[in-house]
C-alpha cells in the first residue's frame, strides 16, 4: 500500500511539472514577453496611445506565457491554423470573435463618430482635400508590398496602415485574410498589421514633427488662420447622412465603417438621442476598445510572429505612415500657396486618421515658434477628413480585389 502511494505522488508531482509553464517556453516566447514589457512601458509611463496600446500589449503578454496558450486560446487539430476547428477553446478564442467576423471595428467607428464634431470640416470643406492628399502612404505602400512579394489581398492589408487608423486596419485585413499570400503562400497578416497601425499611432510624435519641420519652411510654422466660421445645427445634422449616402452610392463597400462613424455622429448631432450617445461614447466604446485591444494582442504569438514577413510589414507600415504624412503636408504647402498665406501647412500632418492625436501635433509645433499661434480646430478639420478618407480608401481596396 506505500508502494502505491508513492507512486501516486510520483504521478501527481510528475504531472505538476510537466504543467509548470518554465517547461514549455520557447526563446520566441519570451521575446514577445519582453516586447509586450516595452509596450506595457510605453502605453503607462510614456502616455504613449495608453487606452489602445496597454490592452494589446496585455493580450501579447497573456499569450506567450509559457504553456498559457492552450489555456486562453485552446488547441488546434494536428496540422490546422483554422479558428473555427479549435478544440477546448479558452476566453481569448471567445474575444476574438469580435475580431475574426469584422464586428469591432464598427463598433469603434460608431463610437468614434459619437466623439466627433464635423463642425470644423463643415466650416472649412477645403480640408478634405488634405485628408485625400494624406491617403498618398496607402497607395504608395500598395505598390510597394506588391512588388516585394506580397499578392494583391496582401498588400492591400499592409497598405492601409497608412490611414493611420487600427479599426479600419483590422478590417481590412480580416476582411480579405482568406487571400492574404507572400510568395505564393497563405500568410496571417493580421497581428503584424494591428500591433504597426497601432503601434505607429501611438508613437505619432516621435515620427510626425521631424517631417513637420523637413518640410514645412520655418517661415510658414508661424502663419496665423482666421478663425472658422460658426456652423449650424442644421448643418450638422445633415452631413452624416449626405455622406452616407453619397459615399454609399459610390462604393458601397466602404458603408459598415462609414455608415458606423456616421450613424454616431448624427446620434450626437441630433439633440434627441442624448442616451445613445453617451452609451456609444463612453460604455461601448470602452468595452470594445478592450475586448478588441487584447484580441488583437494575443495574436501576437512568438511561434508565428517572430518572423521576417512580420518585420517587412513593420517596416512597410512605417512607410506608409510617413508618406500619408508627407502627402497632408505637401498638400498643405500647396494650398498655402494658392490661397497666399492664408493657410499653414502644419495642419496637413492632421490628414492621417489619428483623431485627435495628429491635430495635438499641429498644435503642439505650430505653438514651438509662437506661442499664441493656435491651431487645433483648424487642423481638426482635416483630422476628421482623414478619418472619412481612411474608410474610403479601405472600402476602394475591398473593392478592387
């Protein structure tokens, strides 16, 4: 009877340590662990896009814990990578659901545009042609990740982290993941994209304001803008629903997003939805932002993102991100010329999707060289527009391929 109660313990203790995570880390593991610890780092003391960056970077750390990703995740059949055939499945499978059938990020954009007041568009219409100049970096990447390897579905995904913008960059990418291939084979874009777009815009400061000074003469930095003109309610009702529709009837693939920004905006707009509002605002907007932050995160597993395909995409998403700069501001400088002066080219950096983070910078530098020199609302303008011209650009890119 001892014998066989030492051999149970030897049972129990042999089974306790094979389920000890220190047995089944892998190196790649524990580089991701280090990588969400700079995340982590970034998102709480640097304030760097904490509400986004700290619930990926938590996903990511979840994830590569040592023998954790059976447990949030679950198992795959001997052979399969496909999200409908995982066995035990665990709370993170559960969360990216949201993910996995495109259903967060319009939940984002309606909150989002329950956050968003058009007036300064509405105000100063000319703006939209910088957040169509500032879509530059989306194009210019699609013809780059196309001629390194990536196929059409593919480069398409990676492009459209130059709209600055995560939700509509998951969107995309799930959206054509079923024809996403490098090389001829299929690939998972999906948690190289997220953690880029997001990633870039979060750290929006450190690339925004060198290229701001590049470009912009120091001459123009200190140009002062009439201030915009009050514009009505009235107005502001019928914009969302004038742009739905237009945009609607132009490139109907375009609307989950589009439609979403503008169903919460006219819920803010209308003065009769007050509760809507607030609930798109604050509670579903929080909750989404979570579930999809660590979602997107946990995808981030070292096994299959640790490779040179992930750092291609890394580095073509920087790319993008800097030419959809570059377009704002060359933009910018051009209208600046056509309206003699009127204009400062600092508010083309806002072009990109990053509300209201952008428009900040173009305040922030337009403050270095004159402290009274204000510029947030009027950059405002074409942050908004950026916003609109990301989600058509994503509804172009679904529909050509």
């Amino acid at each position: 009877m001892l014998d066989a109660l030492l051999i149970n313990f030897g049972e129990m203790f042999t089974n306790l340590w094979q389920s000890l995570g220190l047995t089944k880390g892998t190196p790649q593991n524990y580089i991701m662990l280090l990588i969400s610890f700079v995340l982590m780092y970034l998102a709480i003391v640097k304030k760097f896009e904490p509400l986004l960056l700290l619930p990926i970077a938590f996903g990511m750390f979840l994830i590569n814990l040592p023998g954790a990703y059976e447990v949030v995740w679950g198992t795959y059949p001997e052979g399969s990578h496909n999200y409908n055939e995982v066995q035990n499945p665990g709370l993170l499978w559960y969360l990216f659901y949201g993910v996995q059938n495109v259903i967060y990020p319009p939940l984002i954009f309606l909150g989002i545009g329950a956050m968003t007041d058009f007036g300064p568009l509405i105000s100063n219409p000319k703006s939209m042609l910088i957040g169509a100049a500032a879509q530059l970096g989306v194009f210019l990447t699609l013809i780059a990740a196309s001629a390194i390897g990536f196929n059409l579905a593919a480069a398409c995904s990676i492009a459209i982290i130059g709209g600055a913008d995560g939700p509509t960059a998951i969107y995309v990418t799930q959206k054509l993941a079923d024809f996403a291939m490098f090389n001829g084979n299929k690939t998972d874009l999906l948690s190289a994209i997220a953690v880029a777009a997001y990633s870039y815009m979060a750290l929006i400061p450190i690339i925004q304001k060198p290229l701001m000074k590049a470009i912009v003469p120091k001459k123009e930095r200190t140009i002062k803008m009439k201030p915009l003109r009050t514009v009505s309610k009235l107005e502001k009702i019928i914009f969302p629903i004038v742009v739905t529709l237009v945009v609607g009837l132009l490139l109907p693939d375009a609307v989950p997003l589009l439609g979403m920004l503008m169903l919460g905006n006219l819920l803010k707009e209308c003065g009769v939805c007050d509760r809507l509002s607030s609930q798109a605002q604050n509670g579903l907007m929080n909750t989404i932002t979570i579930f999809l932050g660590v979602s997107v995160g946990c995808k981030a597993y070292g096994a299959t993102f640790l490779d040179w395909t992930t750092l291609g995409i890394i580095a073509l998403g920087l790319v993008a991100f800097s030419c959809g700069t570059i377009g704002g501001l060359l933009m910018g400088r051009l209208m600046c010329k056509l309206s003699k002066g009127k204009i400062n080219p600092l508010i083309g950096s806002a072009g990109v999707s990053a509300v209201p983070m952008a428009a900040r910078i173009s305040e922030d530098v337009g403050r270095e060289y004159d402290p009274n020199n204000h510029l947030l609302m009027h950059a405002m303008g074409p942050n908004v527009a950026g916003v609109i011209g990301s989600a058509i650009a994503a509804g172009f890119l679904l529909a050509i391929v």
